[in-house]
C-alpha cells in the first residue's frame, strides 16, 4: 500500500505545493504551513524531526503555528511516551489520522483509501499526519489538528506533496544553521534541558552543584550561541534543533 500512496503523491501536480526558492529562513516556512493549514481548514500545525533514541524514536519539534514559542500539542505529540508513535510516523509512507472523540470522520471514504486511521498519542482534536523524508535521510512528519477539517481525495495527495516540499526545504535549512551555529558545552545542554523543565536558576545550580552565578553564565553563553533574544527563546530554538528534548 505504501508504494501505491507513493506513486499517487508523484503522479499529482499539487496546487498546494510551493517552489523551493520560495523558502529562505524558518519564518518563511511557518508561513507557508499557516498557508497549509488554512485550506485544510486546520487550527493549528507542527512540523516534526525523527530521531534515533537506541532502537527506538522520538519526535523533536522545530516549529508549530506558536513559533517561536511550543505549543501543547506539539509538547503532547513529542512527550516521554510517544514512542510508538514516533516509530509509526518513521515507518510509513501512508498520511495517518485520528479523529477527535464523538466526531465525524473528516476524511471521505476516497481519502481514507490512502490513510491509517491511528491509535491517537493524545486526544482533544482530530489529527492529521503527513509522514515525510528529505532525500531519503532525515524523515519527520507534519501534523495539522482542528475540527473543521474537510479532506477529500485530491486534498489529501495535494497537502502530502507540499509537506514533502516544505520538509525537503526546511531541512535544508536546519543543515546550513547547523554548519554556522557555535558548539555548545555538556553544562550549557544541561542548563537549558532544566531550563525547559521549568526550573529557575536557583533549583538549576542546586541540581548540578553549581552557584547560581554560574548557572546563569551558562544560560547567557547558550542564548547568545543560540542568537536568542533571551533564554526562553534560547529553549525554543534548542528544541526546534533537537539539542534538547
């Protein structure tokens, strides 16, 4: 069935797909997934990165429709016990779906031909998943959630294709950020890792024995490598780039 929804994605000549000189930085890419999420009649997105974690999976955001913020589901989606999850969406080339409880389908019976419908990591809203792959070597997904969602056959192949696009560029652009970003050291990871737990300087330098002077000098190194605007944004920037999980 994969090689069949394959076949039927390059075989579209999808309206919804952009050309490649038309992405230059992240903004440009959220955008065009708001763009995305629009005609499918989403109210929100995220576009993920697969990593290998052991033998298993994990999914590593890099933007949602908050950027540069993180939005919950993006945090839901990307959580501690998401694994089979992350192992689905790297194993499959088939669009995946679930629909929120007590709703109707949003996909017609066309679409579902070319569809998993999934066991849902988190409810609340139904789900679309496009899998998708740049050059063979990084794999991720784009994930659009709302309950007006309306997807036909056609609909369906156009937005798999221009998530394909998008994803291609994008990691185009994570690969030339990270050839300029400067490297970071194991305690400014671990600071920010903390950081994005939720605890504030004081409790950091008491779980890595540091003083808080010093807890907080590795905060302002990570955000100026990070080019961010303080350490929040210097979090969002290191779980967009999978630095941190």
């Amino acid at each position: 069935m994969n090689q069949m929804v394959s076949a039927k994605f390059t075989d579209q000549t999808p309206e919804l797909s952009h050309d490649r000189d038309e992405i230059g930085s992240l903004v440009e890419a959220v955008d065009l997934c708001h763009d995305l999420a629009e005609k499918l009649g989403a109210e929100g997105f995220t576009l993920l990165f697969a990593a290998a974690q052991g033998d298993a999976r994990r999914l590593v955001p890099l933007f949602d429709e908050t950027f540069p913020g993180i939005s919950s589901l993006t945090r839901a989606l990307t959580g501690p016990d998401t694994a089979n999850f992350g192992r689905q969406v790297s194993t499959t080339t088939c669009p995946m779906w679930w629909r929120a409880k007590g709703a109707a389908s949003f996909l017609d019976a066309s679409a579902r031909v070319w569809s998993i419908e999934a066991v849902p990591p988190v409810t609340g809203s139904s789900i679309i998943i496009f899998p998708v792959s740049s050059d063979g070597r990084r794999n991720g997904a784009i994930v659009f959630a709302g309950n007006d969602m309306s997807i036909d056959e056609d609909t369906l192949c156009e937005a798999h294709a221009a998530c394909f696009e998008i994803f291609a560029q994008v990691a185009q652009l994570r690969k030339q950020d990270g050839n300029t970003q400067r490297p970071m050291s194991k305690r400014e990871l671990e600071c920010l890792r903390l950081t994005a737990n939720g605890l504030t300087s004081d409790e950091i330098a008491t779980a890595l024995g540091l003083s808080v002077h010093t807890a907080n000098q590795y905060l302002t190194n990570s955000t100026q490598k990070l080019n961010a605007v303080n350490r929040i944004h210097a979090v969002a920037k290191a779980l967009r780039c999978g630095m941190i999980a």
